[in-house]
C-alpha cells in the first residue's frame, strides 16, 4: 500500500490536489460539491481525484452515489504515517 500512496499523492501529475483532498476529507468528511468549493476546485476536477483515490482504496464513501460522502478509508488510517510524510514532501 505504501508504493500506491507515494505513487498516486506524489508519482502523478494530479498528486498535489489529491493530497489536498485528503487532508481535507481526514479533518471531516464531505461529498464532491463542499470539497470544490471548499479547495477552489472544479467539481469534475474533484470527480476526477475522487475516482482516482477511490480506485486505489485511499478513500471510501458513506451513502448514496449523488451525495455520497467521502472519507480516508481504513486501509488509508492504517498507513496514515506514510500519508504524513508524504504531505510534508508535497508542502
């Protein structure tokens, strides 16, 4: 899972807003709609991200698809110290 996290926050030119999102989901979750406008994104820009985290089991969702409700998933707490580091590189 470490290989995935450096890759996908740091190996891939979208790393830096999936780091954001991150962040951002780990201090409280919430659907696409509040993270664009709470990280100034686009929301497809945010779709997108979502789908890349969620792909890799960085995230998970609560409810339904159209309000779903992101949040870091358990494999994602489980190597949170990897994720620290990797914030702290981005930043």
């Amino acid at each position: 899972m470490e290989a995935v996290l450096w890759y996908v926050l740091t190996g891939t030119r979208g790393g830096a807003n999936r780091v954001r999102l991150l962040k951002t989901l780990n201090q409280q979750p919430r659907n696409a709609n509040q993270l664009a406008e709470d990280l100034a994104l686009n929301y497809k820009t945010v779709r997108h991200h979502l789908d890349v985290l969620m792909d890799n089991n960085i995230v998970t969702t609560s409810g339904d698809e159209y309000g779903a409700i992101y949040l870091p998933s358990e494999n994602a707490r489980h190597h949170w110290d990897t994720i620290e580091q990797i914030i702290a590189q981005v930043e």
